[in-house]
C-alpha cells in the first residue's frame, strides 16, 4: 500500500549514510550515489545503488513511486528519496522503497567493460585501461580498501611503540643502493635522481635522537622488467630503529608488525574479505629463521643449481616457499645473505663472505628486506669505495656517521606485494590503483 507522505517522519535536512539507514525504518530518508545495476522483475524492479561504503537495495513499485523506471540508467549519479521498510529477508534486515528521484549526472554512453557482476571479466590490459570504470565494482574496490586498512594498521602499531613517522625527499642527489635502477632527471641546472628508497635520510635520523622512524611512500626503480610481480613505482613503508642488540632486533619488531596486521584485518577488513572470497591466515610465531646456505642446499637439492653467493632469484624463492609450504609455513625469514650481494650500508659478518641481513618471505616471495645497517665511520667509507662508489658523492649521508651514531638496522616492506601474497592476486598491478611499469605511463 503506498504511504503517505504526511504520515511518516521526512529527514530533509540531511543526506543518510548508508549504515545508518536500519535505525530508521518506517522514515522516508535521502540517499545518493551510482546506480550500480537494474534488475527488472514482473511487476517490480530492484536497483542497486553504491554508496560511498556499501551497495543498498532499493525497490522500485510504479504504485509508489513518483517516477518512470526508464528514467534510471545504470551507472548514473542520483539522489533518491525512499522509505525504509523492515525486510527480514533481505540481508540488511531492510529494503528501500523508492519514491523520488533527483538525478544529477548521466552517463554519455555504454561503459567499454562491464562491471556490474562479482567480478570484472577482462584482460589485465582493460582492467588498467579503464580503472575509472573498473574501481566501480564492489571486487575490484575492496583490494585497496585492504591496503588503506593494512597501512592504518602500520600506523597504529608502530605509534604505539614510539616510533616517527617521517616524510624523506623523492628528488634526491644520490640513489641508496645506486646502479642503473635509477631514474635521472633535470633539476633545474643539474641531474637529480627519483628516490629508490628512504634509506640514507632515515638513517641519519638515527644520529638524532629520532631513535625509531617509519615512513610509508613511494619509491622508484627504474627495471626494464614486465613480470607480474616488478614495477616501476610502488609504495614501501620503511622503518629505522637505533640501539638495537643485532639484526635479530628488527626482525622481532617486523614479526610483531605483521602479526598486528594480519589479525586486524581479520576483524576490520572481514566485509572486504567476504566479497573478495579470501580468508587470511595467521601464521603460529616465531617465524623460522632460515639462512642464506640452508636456502641454497634447498633450491640445489631440488634441481636448479646454484653457486655460493648467487641470487635466489623468483625460481629459488619459489623452491624455498614450496618446502615451507609443505610444513604448514606461509612466513619466514631468510637471513645471512652473501656481502656482496647487499648494499654499502648492511653490515659485514665478521670473517665471514656474509652480511646482517634478511628478508621476510611470504609463500616463496620476498615481501620485506632488512638488516643491521654499518654504523661506524670508517667501515662505512670502506664498503662503499668496496662497492665502487665515490664516499664524496654521499657526504650529506656521511656527515651524520662522522660525529658518532648508535647501532641501527631497518626494513622496508612493499605494500603492494604484501597485499598480493595475502589475497593471493596474479599479478601486482591488480593491488596498485594505477600502476607504471616500462610500458604503462597512464591513466
């Protein structure tokens, strides 16, 4: 029966979220958003509106509305004035009852993809072509939902173990780790660098009395590669702490990080899991801690064989990640790397061709590196000309390490690989809105 309008509470001075909809049942209540999908039934039609947060059902009756269905077209911006009627089968324990509507923008033609279904059955190329349209579907938004929760949950950890969280410069002077990662360009009169990492500034924070800093931002390697786990720009969230006893110190702290993160997500990101399909594992601590040889035997002995000091590399990891896997193991460090195959700043191991450094492997893939960074002056002047590189090149970096600084290590974890491990996505672009790779410079 249709309702009038003087019978019921009209909320005319503000527009409702769409969680707050069930505390107003029986009122006639405001609502915009995206026409996500029409469905026309026989003597009805549901339309399915997004909303900043959530998709709301709304019911279209001609009896009761005060407007044509044909004047709705998917994907168009539209302000709807609705009743809230108690709906016990409906999974928000309401339906919209659509009275009026104001429409505010339409669209001029057919989107090229459709994206009104559980997912977005596309090329890879499409999803990223058109990832103003693609965003539009509930899957495709919930992935970087996750990430915004994953780095809320940095945040909350580490200021609550008195950390900074800092902002270092992305045009610098000098690349952390060099090489022909880096991406040159004019500064004004004179090359500049886009910055692989924040490795050198917040290392000399650690001089300071800025003891525990992180930063979450981008970073740039410029890798003529096209796999589907290596781009060119990506978010890395870096941390720095002083006074630490061994590498072993950065690994606890990393462990901790992870652990706060995975089961936050259990409990925040459990609607944006549910539409994904994904379940998130939470690995037993401590993570095993494997070394740079004991990894080696492992990929030897399953075939593929490599020589002391060589890299893993995506095949090795594998390897290693299917070993683990087979224990019941998704996380676990790798430590003890070969010097040579680490930059300047990573401490030798005394006497030995290896370095106080790691990383995290997540199921066969590195998802965060680290270690006991050189703290004193003269070894670090050392490993650099050992490197190969000019010590005058970096004498900001230098200045710092010249009038003393504590012992110190750091990591950095890249978010995007992190986020593909978890929800276990085929290819890195997928967890980047817009994703720069060698040949991918827009949208």
């Amino acid at each position: 029966m249709k309702t009038e309008m003087n019978t019921v509470k009209v909320r005319k001075t503000e527009e409702l979220e769409a969680e707050q909809l069930g505390a107003h049942i029986g009122e006639i209540v405001r609502l915009h958003g995206s026409i996500y999908k029409i469905r026309k039934m026989s003597s009805f039609a549901f339309v399915l509106l997004r909303t900043k947060r959530q998709m709301v059902q709304c019911v279209y009756e001609p009896a009761y509305a005060r407007f044509a269905l044909e004047e709705l077209k998917e994907e168009a911006c539209v302000r709807f004035t609705a009743e809230v009627i108690r709906e016990e089968r409906s999974r928000s324990g309401y339906d919209l009852h659509l009275l009026d509507v104001e429409i505010l923008s339409e669209p001029e033609e057919v989107p090229p993809v459709v994206i009104n279904q559980k997912r977005v059955n596309t090329s890879i190329e499409n999803l990223l072509d058109y990832r103003p349209i693609t965003l539009r579907n509930e899957k495709e938004r919930a992935v970087f939902q996750i990430q915004a929760r994953i780095c809320q949950a940095f945040r909350e950890f580490l200021d609550g173990q008195h950390f900074t969280e800092i902002h270092t410069p992305k045009l610098v002077a000098a690349g952390a780790e060099g090489g022909a990662e880096l991406f040159k360009v004019q500064y004004f009169d004179r090359p500049a660098y886009l910055a692989q990492s924040p490795q050198l500034y917040k290392q000399i924070l650690m001089s300071t009395g800025l003891d525990r800093v992180y930063e979450i931002g981008p970073a740039f390697r410029a890798e003529q590669s096209n796999t589907n786990r290596h781009v060119t720009e990506f978010i890395s969230f870096d941390g720095e702490m002083s006074w630490i006893q061994s590498q072993n110190d950065v690994m606890a702290m990393i462990e901790e990080i992870v652990d706060h993160v995975l089961r936050g997500l259990k409990e925040r990101g459990a609607k944006q899991l549910e539409v994904l399909g994904k379940e998130i594992n939470v690995p037993a601590r401590p993570y095993p801690i494997l070394t740079y040889s004991e990894c080696l035997k492992m990929v030897n002995d399953a075939g593929l064989k490599l020589n002391e000091g060589d890299d893993l590399g995506t095949e090795g990891e594998k390897i290693v990640g299917d070993v683990m896997g087979q224990k019941g193991i998704d996380l676990y460090f790798i430590a003890e790397y070969p010097e040579e195959a680490k930059p300047f700043y990573i401490m030798e191991k005394d006497g030995t061709p290896y370095s106080y450094s790691f990383d995290l492997d997540y199921r066969g893939q590195e998802v965060s590196s680290g270690g006991q960074r050189e703290h004193r002056y003269d070894v670090l002047v050392k490993r650099m000309e050992k490197k190969g590189l000019d010590p005058e090149d970096f004498e900001f970096y230098l200045e710092a390490f010249r009038y003393g600084m504590p012992p110190h290590g750091g990591w950095g974890i890249g978010i995007e690989r992190f986020l593909v491990k978890m929800l276990d996505l085929p290819n890195i672009r997928e967890a980047i809105l817009f994703p720069r790779d060698p040949s991918r410079l827009e949208p």
